[in-house]
C-alpha cells in the first residue's frame, strides 16, 4: 500500500502496521514543513534514556554537603524567609 487517501476529522490515525512496514521503529521524529509532514526514525541518541540512581546520588549529596544556615526553622518559616510573608 503506497498511497491511502484520509479524511481529517480530529486528526489523521496513522496504523503501527503502517509505521512497522515502513521500517521506522519504535520511536519516532515529526518534521512539519509547509505542505508536508514528514515522519522518520528518530536518531539514538534522541531516543528517552532510563533514567539512573546517579541522578538521585547527586541530589541528595546536596544535603550531606550543605553550608549551615544562620535561620532557625527554615524550612517550617520558608515563605516568611524567602518573601517576608508572614503564614
């Protein structure tokens, strides 16, 4: 099947048999150019990644590395101490 004419109503529906005939796998990049949508494997290194512990690693090293405050209850007063806004 090489051309099918559609009917937009809310949008165009586009088969997974259509796309696993084309050869596109799973992930997908949309070019819209003036009179055309195209649509084109996505390159690897733009498809998600997993995502890892070294990220949480990082953001907890921030506490066990944070610089004592000056401010009693700062996380209780935080809108008082960030926006002198008072409860």
């Amino acid at each position: 099947m090489a051309d099918q004419i559609l009917e937009v109503r809310q949008g165009v529906w586009i088969d997974e048999r259509w796309i696993r005939n084309a050869g596109l796998g799973s992930h997908l990049r949309v070019v819209v150019q003036p009179g055309e949508i195209r649509i084109l494997t996505a390159p690897p290194e733009t498809q998600p990644t997993e995502p890892s512990g070294r990220g949480w690693d990082i953001f907890r090293a921030l506490g066990r590395e944070a610089q004592p405050g000056r401010l009693l209850n700062a996380a209780v007063e935080h809108d008082r101490y960030l926006y002198g806004k008072s409860g």
